[in-house]
C-alpha cells in the first residue's frame, strides 16, 4: 500500500466505500484533479468533488481500501513523503 500512496491518483478508478456524508457512499469514477484537501472525480452523473480527510476510497483494479486521511496535502508532495 505504501507504493500506492506515493504514485499518481488523477486517472485511477475508485468507489468511495465511507464518507462523513453518506449520500457519497457507493460513488464510483474517475479521479480527474486533486488538491490538498480534496478530489474531483468524473462520474456518469458529471463531476463531484470531494473532500479527503472524509471519506474511504477503494482503488478498483489494485483492490486496495485507502483512508483519505492518508492523502491529505498537495499530491507533488506525497509522492515525496517518507511513509
């Protein structure tokens, strides 16, 4: 899991499987921008933008289950983080 931390998210297609607002719960799409704080994914219902430190997302291909806790701060500067 550390390895996927540290690569790019924007084109990886995801579900968020826990959110603090449950209306999110079950959204899947694409990652199409992310910041600091939050990521946008592009959805069959056009783009959501959600904030990290809320939700839990699975990364569909790898099968990995990520606390969005851990994805908090600007992705350049992750990808550089010791973990």
């Amino acid at each position: 899991m550390k390895d996927t931390l540290k690569k790019e998210l924007i084109g990886k297609e995801i579900r968020i499987v826990e959110a603090k607002n449950k209306t999110n719960e079950g959204i899947e799409g694409k990652i199409i921008d992310e910041t600091k704080n939050m990521i946008t994914i592009s959805t069959k219902k056009g783009s959501k933008k959600l904030i990290k430190e809320e939700i839990r997302i699975k990364l569909l291909r790898e099968k990995i289950t990520i606390d969005g806790k851990l994805l908090v701060g600007r992705p350049e500067d992750r990808i550089k983080k010791k973990i």
